[in-house]
C-alpha cells in the first residue's frame, strides 16, 4: 500500500552550489507538502550508517566520503503516492539519463553528486526519516 510520504536529501554538490531554494521551489511546485526540514553534515560514520543497505556496493566507500563531505539538507515530503512520485521529480541517478525537466537533469553534475536522494520504498521513507527527525519535529 502507498503511503503519502518519502524522505529526501539534497547533497553536499547542490548544497554546495546554493541551489537548496531552487530545489525546494521546484519541490513544492510540484506539490509535495514540506513535512520536516533540517540542514546538517554527516560525520563519516553517520553516512556509511545511511548507506549500509549499499555497503557491498562497489561505490559505497566512495559514497560515503562524498555525503560527509559538507552539508546537506533532510527534509520529509508529503504527498499522495510520494515515493513513485518524487522519484519521478527527480529522474534517473545518473544525470545523463534523466529526463528533461527533473531536478537531477537541472542541478546534478554526476552519477555519485546527483544532487538529491529519494526513498526508494515506502519502509525506506520511514526509516530514513526517523533517522534525522524525532517524531516531535515531524508535522
Ligand atoms: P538515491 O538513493 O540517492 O536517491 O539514488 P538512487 O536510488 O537513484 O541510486 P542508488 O542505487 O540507491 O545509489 C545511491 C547513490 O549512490 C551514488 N552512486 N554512485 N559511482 C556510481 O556508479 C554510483 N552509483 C550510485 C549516487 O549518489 C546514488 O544516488
Ligand atoms: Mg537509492
């Protein structure tokens, strides 16, 4: 069953470039109500704890540096069918591939400092959004 919320980063490339507004903007243009909203770093350990599902990746440890690398941007996103949804926002991981339009094609500049994370299922969007915000910073 879909639920109405997902989790988002934007990562230290785009944070970096001083597009955290636009992303925002074209965030809730495209509907999705702000349900949680924090700016912070990842220390090194913090970051391979985000990304373990990834660690036998071949990109993890690469991965990890880069996320802990300056600061990011947590925020929790709702609306209806939100993971299926802002996936579709922000386009394929790597940037070459992503369509027209999406917030990866606009601001990513690689296939590891794509601008933006998106849950990729509904458990995901919860785990990963507790991970940041206590439920009394959650509304
Ligand atoms: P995300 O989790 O960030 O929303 O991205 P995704 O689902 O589209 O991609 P995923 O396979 O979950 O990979 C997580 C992040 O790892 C970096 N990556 N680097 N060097 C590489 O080949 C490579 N592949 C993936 C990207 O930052 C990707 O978003
Ligand atoms: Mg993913």
């Amino acid at each position: 069953m879909a639920t109405n919320r997902t989790f988002t980063m934007i990562k230290p490339d785009a944070v970096q470039d001083g597009n955290t507004g636009n992303i925002l903007a074209d965030i809730e243009k495209a509907g999705f109500r702000i349900i949680a909203l924090k700016k912070t770093r990842l220390t090194p350990e913090r970051a391979g704890k985000f990304y373990e599902v990834h660690k036998e990746r071949p990109f993890y440890n690469d991965l990890v540096t880069y996320m802990s690398s300056g600061s990011i941007v947590a925020a929790i996103l709702e609306k209806d069918n939100a993971v299926a949804a802002f996936r579709e926002l922000i386009g394929a991981t790597n940037p070459a591939q992503a369509a027209e339009g999406t917030i990866r094609k606009k601001y990513a500049k690689s296939i590891e400092a794509n601008a933006v994370h998106g849950s990729d299922s509904d458990e995901n969007a919860q785990i990963e959004g507790d991970f940041y915000f206590p439920a009394d910073e959650q509304f």
